[in-house]
C-alpha cells in the first residue's frame, strides 16, 4: 500500500505533510514515486489566494478518472482551504469520489479518517484546538528541519485568511521545542533548522511564565552542534530591538531576515491594519543595516489592494528602490471570502494589478542587477 501527498502553500504545510507522511508511514502505507501509483492520496491545500485554489481545484478534479480505475484508491483533501466549511461543502458537492475532507486542525487524528472511510465518506472541520505534541515528523526537507514554534495568528490583516483556518495564536512550550531540536542535532544531518510561525516576533507572549522570542533564540543557540537556525516570519510592528541584537550576536542565526513590508504606502498599511507606517519600517531596517551589515532582507508585496491609487502604488515602488531587498515576492492582491478587505469599496480591475506587478518585479530585477545580488 502506498500514500502520495501534494502539497500547497507556504512551509508551514510543508512541514504540516511531512506530519502527514508520519502518519501514514505508521499506518503501513509507504511512499509512492507518482500519485497515480498510490492507494491514498492526499492534497494539503492553501487558501492564500484564489490561484492557490484553483489549482487545488484542478488537481482534484483530474483524479475523477483514476478513482473510476482504481475504486479503492482513498482521496483525501486537507488544509486551509477545507478549513473553511464553504470551501469543505463545496468540494464535497463538486468532487463525489473525494473520500475525506477535513481542516487544518484535524490533521493529527487523520488515521481516524482514513479507517472511518472504509465505512463511508468523511467530513469534518474541526475547531481549533491545542497544538498536537503526539505526532512525529517525517522530515523531508534534506539538510534543513523545520519546527514549528506556535500555531495561528491574531493579527487580522484586512486581506488575509490565515488567522481565519488556522485560529488564534498558541505558542508551543520553549521546553518542548528546545527538547525538539536537541533530537534534531543529535540526527547529525540537518545543517539547518528553520523556526515556523505566522509572526514568530509575538511568540512566547501567551506563555505563562512569558518567554521573549530573543529568549528563544538564545537558548536554541546555547545547545551545543554544528548548525545554523533560521526563522520565518517577522512582522514589523513585533520586530524588537533586542531581536535584531540575537541575530547580530549570535553565530548560529543566518544574517538574513524575511521583513514583508506589503505596501509602502501610509494609507494603504494602515487600511490593511499592519500597524506600522512606511517610516517606523524604514527605521527597522535602518537599525538592521547598521548593526548586522550584509544581512539579506526580503519582503513580500502586495499590489492592488482596494482602492491603491496610482500615486500610492509608486509608493511601494519607492519603497523597493529605497531598501534594494535581496529579493522580494509581489502579489495581486486577491480578494479573501470573510476577510474585511474583500467587503471595500474601489477593488482594483484585474489588469491594472497585472500591470502593477510587472512593474515592481521590473524594478526589483533592475535593482538585483545594478547591485550584483542574488
Ligand atoms: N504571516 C506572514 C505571511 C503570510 S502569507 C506575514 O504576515 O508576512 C504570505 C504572503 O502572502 C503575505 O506576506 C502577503 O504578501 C501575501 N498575501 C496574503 N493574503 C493575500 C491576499 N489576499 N492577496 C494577495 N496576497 C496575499
Ligand atoms: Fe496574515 Fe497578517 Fe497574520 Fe501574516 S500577520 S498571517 S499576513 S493576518
Ligand atoms: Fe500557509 Fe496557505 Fe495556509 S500560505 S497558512 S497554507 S492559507
């Protein structure tokens, strides 16, 4: 018996597969070359955008035939987008020969579902719950492991779905990551240990005792090994000054920090509730320039959020060729069922974000070419 899983979105899915794959593996299944050679697939899916769903979409819907095939084959689909329970419906009514479809918190009892199914179809969406410490992980990501810190977020950008499918912030025990990453360096094969979190600046505030995240930092570099830990990823209004001194101190974190700045323009992050202003980012990466030189910044953008004017757009554009980031990612902004942002007045027609993503992404090559960065 073998499992195939395709997974969406961003490293926290990643990661949340490679759950998964523990799963399965316990299970007796093991891992197929080609999803057309398993009997469980699986999709992890993501909600960010409507191109991430679509393609969800389209991948299921090309199963049809081979569940025709093959009758046995158990389909399930997991994630962000069956988190939310339109989205879970919908693929239920549109995709008959889909077997199991349950959320982002029901992915540690996923045995259940796959032996309930041998009953009948499955769905459900559960609430979010605490965070699962039962489930091992079957890394997949060569020299790199990546822990999750904390699930959730409580930062309701107007745009975003996350804190919709994945619930409010719960960070994990310091006690139970740092025991974590000492297996992890005990394997000897991970040169690289990645921190995941929605926003991993406010990690530890809902402890008891609290623990900062510069803590945390420290106390995974005091554990003795060869490797180097990064994290992603850091919300400006959270990034604290004894933060940007961690990084510069210690050896073992990589000079390279994921900043998404979204917008450049006052108005725009402030209708986007990101809670900093174009000038207070400006500051924080001033502050990092100058007490960890030659460290990597990246952002991520996004353009066309309702009502962007022209003016506001070139904006973000200014903000780019100001901080000359080692690499950026741009978005279209893409409207979000439930979130604030999707219910304004002024959303921008499709070709004008079309244009104004080319033209950031120009820029940004421009700048990567007149600076020699990679
Ligand atoms: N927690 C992280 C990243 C979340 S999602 C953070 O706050 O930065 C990754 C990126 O997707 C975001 O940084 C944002 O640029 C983009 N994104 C999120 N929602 C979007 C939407 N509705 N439309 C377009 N891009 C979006
Ligand atoms: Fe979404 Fe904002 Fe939370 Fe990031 S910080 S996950 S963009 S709500
Ligand atoms: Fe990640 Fe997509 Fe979910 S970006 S948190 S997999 S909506």
């Amino acid at each position: 018996m073998k499992y195939f899983i395709v997974t969406y979105g961003c490293q926290m899915n990643v990661h949340e597969s490679e759950k998964l794959a523990a799963i399965c593996e316990r299970m007796g299944y093991s891992l197929a070359e080609k999803r057309e050679d398993a009997e469980l697939i699986i999709f992890n899916t993501c909600a960010i955008r409507e191109g991430a769903e679509d393609r969800v979409f389209g991948n299921v819907g090309a199963l049809k035939k081979l569940k025709k095939k093959k009758p046995n084959i158990i389909i399930a689909v997991c994630g962000c987008m069956t988190q939310k329970e339109t989205t879970a419906n919908h693929i239920m009514r549109t995709f008959p020969f889909v077997d199991i479809v349950i959320g982002t918190f029901n992915l540690p009892n996923f045995e259940y579902y796959v032996n309930a199914v041998k009953k009948g179809r499955q769905l459900e969406i559960l609430q979010e719950g605490d965070i699962d410490e039962t489930v091992p992980y079957k890394r997949t990501s060569g020299e790199n492991a990546w822990v999750n810190i904390m699930q959730g977020c409580n930062n309701f950008c107007t745009y975003c779905i996350v804190p919709y499918v994945r619930g409010r912030e719960k960070s994990r025990s310091e006690e139970n990551i740092l025991k974590e990453i000492r297996e992890v360096v005990a394997e000897g094969k991970y040169k690289k240990i990645t921190l995941l979190g929605q926003n991993v600046n406010s990690y530890g505030k809902d402890l008891v005792p609290a623990v900062s995240f510069a803590q945390l930092l420290r106390d995974i570099c005091a554990i003795p090994g060869d490797f180097k830990l990064w994290f992603m990823t850091s919300h400006p209004k959270d990034l604290t000054d004894d933060v940007i001194d961690v990084i510069a101190s210690e050896e073992k974190i990589l000079k390279d920090i994921h900043l998404p700045a979204q917008s450049g323009n006052n108005r725009i992050l402030n209708l986007m509730n990101r809670r900093y202003t174009r000038e207070k980012y400006l500051g924080i990466i001033k502050k990092i320039r100058e007490k960890i030189p030659n460290c990597r910044i990246t952002s991520d953008f996004i353009v066309g959020f309702p009502t962007e004017t022209e003016e506001e757009f070139q904006d973000t554009m200014s903000l780019v060729d100001e901080v000359k980031y080692d690499s950026i990612f741009a978005f279209m902004y893409s409207p979000r069922e439930g979130t604030v942002a999707s219910r304004m007045d002024g959303q921008v027609p499709q070709e004008i974000k079309q244009r104004r993503v080319n033209e950031l992404l120009a820029l940004e090559k421009k700048i990567q070419k007149q600076e020699g960065k990679k």
